[in-house]
C-alpha cells in the first residue's frame, strides 16, 4: 500500500507485483469489510542485467473506506506456474474526518499541509513504532530536503524515499506524498513526537512562466504538521527472566552446532539465527551461564532486513566455542529472553542442549612406549669426526667467483639501460602531450610522407582527380600547421593574408600560388597526362620542405 494510515473519505493504492511468472488468472483482493475496491489496471516491466532477463506484472487496486477503524487487508492467493503463491497480510488503519490535524495557515493552505501519522499513542521502552509524514499538495512544489523533526527521548530511523497518489480530502483534490520512518523510544514517560516540518520551493502567486507553461519565479514555504503526545511504559520489573538483555518485539529462533565430534580444544561453530520485528541492529546475545566449561569467543553478526524500514528479518549470530575436558558430554541449552510488547509479557526461547563427542587431543596422548628386543646390535659404532688436520695438503684450484667476472659485471647494467630508455621514452611522450604544437608538428610530417607516397601511386595510375586532391590536402596541412590554424581554413588566398606578412621567400610563395593555382584548374579542365603528373612532384617536394621551414 503506498500508505498504511488515512483520514476517512480517502484512498489508498494497493499494488500486487508478480515477478518472473504469468498468473494463470488476474488476481484480486477478496471483498473487505466497510470498504469498496476497484481494479485500476495492470503494467508489465521488462529488465536485462548482465545478459539475464526478468519481468514483473503489477496489478493496482483502489481501497476506499466506508467506515473509520481497521481494515485486514488477508493474503492473497496467486496462481502460478502451477504453483499457489500468497502475499502477506496488510493491515490499514482508518482515522475519523477531523481526527488528524494539520498546522497550517493562511500563507500556507493554497500550499497544503503535513499530517504526522503514528498507529498507536502508548507503547514500551524500547519498542519499534512506525510512522507516517503526509504531506498534501494542491499545486506544484519542490522538496529542498527530507522531512526532519526534533529527536528528543527517542532515536529515528532512516527516512525512506516517499510514495506518491492522488486523493480527496475535505473535497478537495491533493497529491499526497508519503514518507515512512520509525521511532524507537529512549526513555520512559510522556514525550512529543514531531512537529514534522517540511521546507519546499514553491511557485510564487504573481510567477511568469515559460512558452511550455512552466513556472519561472519560486519561493520556499515550510510546512508543519501538530506534534503526537507519544506515553512511553517502562518495562515490567516482575518475572525478568535471567539473560534478559532488553530486546523488545517478537522474535523466534533456530540453533545450528557444528561439528559435534571434536577433540578438546578444537573450534565448534555455533550459529542462532534470530528472526522477526524489532530493534534487530542493537539485538545482542546474552551470556550462557551454563557454558563454563567451555571458552567462548565474541560472535560475529550479520542482519538480513524484510523490509525497507528494517524493522523486521533476521539476525544471525556465529561464535565459537571450544570445550576445554573430555568430560564434556554436551552442549548446554541455548537461551533467548525479550519482552514481548503486544502480549506484554517476558518470553524466553530456548534451544535444547546437544549432545557432543569430545576426545582427547593428539597434544595429550603419551608418547608410545618402544619394547626392548633384547639383543643387541652386531653393527660396528659409527666413526667419530675427523680430527683437525696439523696440514694444509694438497690444495685444487676453483673457479673465480662471479664478481670477477667481466661478464657478470656488465650484466648488471644491463636493467640501468633498459631504465634509461624507458625514462628517455616517457619523457618524449610528456613533452608531446605538453606541447601541442609539437604533437601537431610531427603528425604532419607523417601525413605529408604519406601523402608523397599518395602522390606516386595516383601519378603512375593518372588519377589526376586523386592527384590533385592529395596535393591540395597536403597543402593545407603543412601550412596549417605553420600558421596554427585549422587546415580546412587554407585556401589560396592565404598566400597573401598570411604568408607574404611573415616575409616568406617570393620564390616559396610563387610555387604554392601555382600549386593552388593548378589544383583549381584540375577541377574543371582537361586532365593532365601521366608524363605531367609525375613531372609535378619534385615541385610539391620542393615546396613543401620550403614551407616546413616558416618560422612557427
């Protein structure tokens, strides 16, 4: 449901997502009392993530009570792929018209209002309560941040991403946006929740707006909703039971020993997995006082939330335990303690003791006892050490060792060389890619021997179109670069906006008008001969290298 508490004369959305699987009939909820229900249709969403593919059926329902009170939303059956699947059961709660307040204003009621929403206005120390900041639009706004609301004699939990629907409410239309949180009390007696308060921008009474009718001139307003007198009871000090280390909520556990065959002083792994609603993140294992002969590590824990706002899953705790005598016969019964506050009553869940086969260690097994045969050994006595030499004898030349080796020598230089090349090689590439008329410079060298070859093919083929294509090109790039400027921006009149300036040689300049001179005539007269082609490349040569020499 997009919210779980509303005003009568409201709406709620239920929406039933299907995933992976086609129900073989469209479901429905079964008839509600004091409720009318609509079907509002049915989207389908396909996904591919890592090359695996997956899909899912919304089916959406409006919920319209008659009746203020609470309303059991039961379980609802699916048939597919043969299989029956079942959502879990909901539970909404109607309020009276008038019931919730809203702290708004004059300034503020074209705007909307904020309602803070709580199930319930008395609950125990420590117990997890839900709720609701609704915050009603009649217009368009922007929120600048989460709704906040001072802590004080309680913790908060982290505020989800809000849920958005349309409703009617004292016969006005608003959008109403819900954000869901809860409260876990810190101490015992009356305290205030809320107010709630909301700061957003929204749209000024005098705004322009654009050709697309969208507001240009905002302003922020704030929102705030009327506090919720919260009454906090202390836990029953009556039938504590021993271990009770102040978990509230309903939980249920399951044990798991492993190994139960040891030997004393090796690790068995105990893991309690602890599920159900509450404060699961500060759950903590209470001491075994009938553990003693064993030693027990600190345990490790890992929670797996069932919802969003991780008020109900599973705490999994592991600690290691190592019996310390060969008399151990078994573990002892594993206990849990919390106060249940629906029952309010102390309820303790208990793991029945295991049994356990405990041997002694190979540390503590005598060291065999070797019988005596009885005869004795008909081996002469090994032979003493020598005794120190009064002579030098006879002395056998060794090889030199490697440092006086000249070979060996001069393979130790041979990494310092391959450093200093590597070093002379990532130098030149940071000089080139700090300097970019430098890179430019030496592309243009390339593409010009490129060109040149470019040239001969299409000369001896008499490709004049690809001839004089090459040739204009390759002009273009060689005096772009000079010049730093784009080459798609050379052209013929070049020769007199920029190079005659530079005092570039008359002769160098001759030969690059007569070369643009002769790429344009290409274009539209009689093409050259093979004999004429081949002719013109020594003078492109020529006047290339003559403009490779400009001064940058």
């Amino acid at each position: 449901m997009d919210r779980e508490t509303i005003t009568l004369g409201e709406s709620v959305t239920l929406t039933l997502t299907c995933e992976d699987g086609n129900p073989a009939t469209p479901p429905s909820p079964p008839p509600l009392p004091n409720s009318r229900v609509s079907g509002q249709g049915t989207s389908t969403q396909f996904s591919l993530t890592n090359g695996k593919s997956s899909s899912s059926t919304a089916y959406t329902f409006l919920i319209t009570p008659t009746q203020a009170g609470e309303i059991i939303i039961p379980a609802i059956p699916v048939q597919i792929d043969g299989q029956t699947l079942s959502s879990e059961p909901l539970k909404l709660t109607v309020m009276k018209a008038g019931t919730s307040s809203a702290n708004t204003n004059a300034a503020t009621a074209r705007i909307g209002f904020v309602k803070l929403v709580v199930p319930k206005s008395q609950v125990y120390l420590g117990e997890m309560l839900p709720l609701e900041i609704q915050v009603y639009l009649q217009q368009q706004a922007r929120f600048t941040e989460m709704p906040h609301f001072k802590e004080e004699g309680f913790t908060l939990g982290k505020m989800q991403q809000p849920t958005q629907a349309p409703t009617v409410f004292n016969n006005r239309r608003y959008e109403v946006i819900t954000f869901k949180n809860f409260v876990v009390p810190a101490k015992a007696g009356k305290i205030d929740i809320g107010p709630a308060s909301v700061i957003l921008n929204v749209p000024r009474p005098d705004s322009r707006r654009t050709i697309f009718g969208e507001f240009v001139d905002w302003e922020p307003a704030t929102l705030e909703s009327d506090p919720q007198m919260l009454e906090v009871l202390p836990l029953p000090k009556e039938n504590v039971p021993p271990g009770f280390s102040g978990a509230v909520g309903n939980y249920s556990m399951a044990v798991n020993v492993s190994p139960t065959n040891v030997a004393t002083g090796d690790p068995i792994t105990v893991k309690a997995q602890i599920s159900g609603r509450g404060s699961l993140d500060s759950l903590t294992l209470p001491q075994q006082a009938d553990w003693n002969q064993f030693k027990v590590y600190p345990p490790t824990s890992d929670v797996q939330f069932a919802d969003q706002l991780g008020m109900s899953g599973i705490k999994t705790f592991a600690l290691t335990v190592v019996p310390e005598s060969m008399a151990i016969k078994e573990l002892p019964p594993f206990s849990f303690s919390y106060f249940d506050p629906d029952q309010k009553q102390y309820r303790t869940l208990t793991q029945p003791a295991v049994p356990l086969t405990v041997r002694p260690s190979a540390a503590s097994l005598p060291p065999p006892n070797l019988a005596n045969t009885g005869t004795e050994s008909n081996q002469p006595p090994a032979k003493d050490i020598l005794h120190i030499k009064p002579r030098l004898g006879v002395l056998s030349q060794i090889q030199p060792p490697l440092i006086q080796r000249s070979w060996f020598i001069g393979l130790q230089g041979v990494p310092v060389l391959a450093w200093i090349s590597l070093l002379v090689v990532r130098k030149q590439k940071e000089k080139l890619a700090n300097n970019p008329r430098l890179r430019r410079q030496r592309q243009v060298e390339k593409i010009v021997n490129i060109g040149l070859g470019e040239l001969r093919q299409s000369a001896q083929a008499n490709e004049a179109e690809a001839f004089y294509a090459t040739v204009f090109r390759l002009l273009q790039e060689q005096i772009g670069e000079r010049l730093d400027v784009p080459a798609s921006a050379i052209t013929e009149s070049v020769v007199e906006e920029r190079l005659r300036p530079r005092n570039v040689p008359e002769e160098t300049l001759i030969s690059v008008h007569d070369l643009f001179q002769a790429c344009n005539q290409a274009r539209y007269s009689r093409h050259s001969s093979n004999e004429q082609l081949i002719s013109l490349i020594p003078t492109v040569e020529t006047t290339l290298n003559q403009l490779r020499n400009i001064p940058a």
